[in-house]
C-alpha cells in the first residue's frame, strides 16, 4: 500500500502537475494540503477520471486539505477537535483499508512570536490531544501532512539561519517532540536516519538547484504500522517541473 503527502499549493492552479504525477508513480492514497480552493472548487472530476475517490475541505483563498482514494473511503470528520472557534481548514480524517489517514496542514506561525505563532502552538497543543484519543482507539494510524516544522537540525539547510523561524524555534520543537513520545515513529527518518532529506524548497534564491531545503512535510506512524513500514522517499524530480508547487511528494509503502 503507497500512501503519499504532497501540499500542492494550490489544486486548481497546479492541477496539471498534480495529474501527471498520479499517473506516473501510482499511489493508493494521497493526502493533499493547501488547496487554497473554496468547498465548490476542488476539481473532483478530474480526480475521479484519475481513478480516485476524494473528500476534501476547503476554504477560499487559504488552507484547505484533501485525502484521495483508489479504494473506498469513509470520513471520520474534519476540523481539529478542541477549538470551535477555529474555521481554518487544515485537518481532516478518513479510514481507508482499516487504517485511520488523519491529513493535517499545521499553522506556519510565522511572524514569531505573535498570535500566529500562538495559534500554531495552540493548533499543535489540540492536535496532540487528538493524536493521544487516536492511539487509544488501538487502530492502526497515520498522522501524515504538511507539520510545518524541522524536528531536527539534520532536517534543515543551514539550520542556524532558521533559529528564531516558527518552523525552528525550540518550542516548536518541543511540541514536534511531545508528540513522537505518545509512541509515533517518524517514517521517513526512520528510514533514513542520518541522510539529509528536504521535502521542500524555497522559490527563491535558487533554492531547488542548490539543494538549499527543508524537510517539513512527515509521517507519522502508530505503534500497529511501525514493523509494517517497507520504502518511502521523496519524488524531488516533481518539485523541479513547470508550474510545480515549492513542496514535493513524499511517500511511503506499508505492508498489507
């Protein structure tokens, strides 16, 4: 089973890519995030025509994340729990083959500090609630998205540029790290534990050719899928395309 997660920065603006993508490398189950697409405009359709089946929740201009099917899907629910004042649209779960794909874009927060980084410390306070009713439940899960964080200094070009960023501060961090100690495995470290991997790359300052990125977009595994983790890797030749997102596709197999 290949299950991908690729923020696409805008679905309907980068659908193209986003098509040839699915078709060349062929994932089950794909866990988009900033759509930035209202409800009515996700592009269903051609995502259907694809072989996929789709949930989504949008929001105009911003935000906005999707979980895409090759098998039958059934939504569990949207919006992060803890916060019904929050109408930002950045978590969404569904079960596909008996496993629960929670699909999350957590807050930049940049300018830290402030009230974005306040809302992004909060958004990850909420989703470590989540994350903890979820291992009880004893459901094979997998917390997948964009976490807009660098959990470690390996996972980031120049790490001391970043110190005082909102993806690096320290008690961005410590919330990354308060999460991975409830018992999720970081897969892709987990695979490639002393490589320096980047899962996306700036626009500017010619970052993609110099290799100059930031591995922010992860996944997270319960205790039920760690031995079943086979592969998993970045499709970094898609962040290269015309028209592309600044984030690439990342991507994992799990024995069935």
């Amino acid at each position: 089973m290949k299950i991908a997660t690729y923020n696409v920065n805008g679905v309907n603006g980068r659908l193209a890519v986003l098509l040839r993508w699915l078709e060349e490398t062929d994932p089950d189950v794909v866990c988009l995030q900033e759509l930035k697409a209202p409800q009515d405009k996700f592009p269903e359709k051609a995502i259907n025509d694809a072989g996929y089946q789709a949930i989504w929740h949008g929001q105009k201009q911003w935000n906005g994340v999707a979980i895409l099917s090759k098998s039958s899907i059934e939504e569990i629910g949207r919006g992060l729990p803890g916060d019904p004042e929050d109408v930002q649209s950045r978590y969404l779960e569904a079960m596909v083959n008996g496993i629960v794909i929670a699909c999350l874009y957590l807050p930049n927060g940049n300018p830290a500090p402030g009230p974005k980084f306040d809302y992004k410390l909060g958004w990850f306070a909420r989703l470590q609630e989540r994350a903890a009713t979820l291992l009880q439940f004893k459901t094979p899960v997998i917390l997948v998205g964009d976490f807009n964080v660098m959990p470690t200094e390996l996972d980031v070009y120049k790490p001391e540029r970043w110190v005082n960023d909102a993806l690096f501060r320290l008690e961005t961090r410590a919330a990354f790290h308060k999460l991975m100690q409830q018992g999720w495995t970081d897969a892709i470290r987990t695979l490639y534990p002393d490589e320096k991997i980047y899962t996306f790359w700036d626009y500017f300052r010619n970052a993609y050719a110099r290799n100059a990125g930031l591995r922010i977009d992860h996944f997270l595994l319960s205790p039920e899928l760690k031995e079943k983790l086979v592969s998993g890797g970045v499709d970094t030749q898609v962040r290269g395309w015309e028209k592309t997102s600044d984030h690439a596709p990342v991507w994992i197999t799990l024995k069935k």
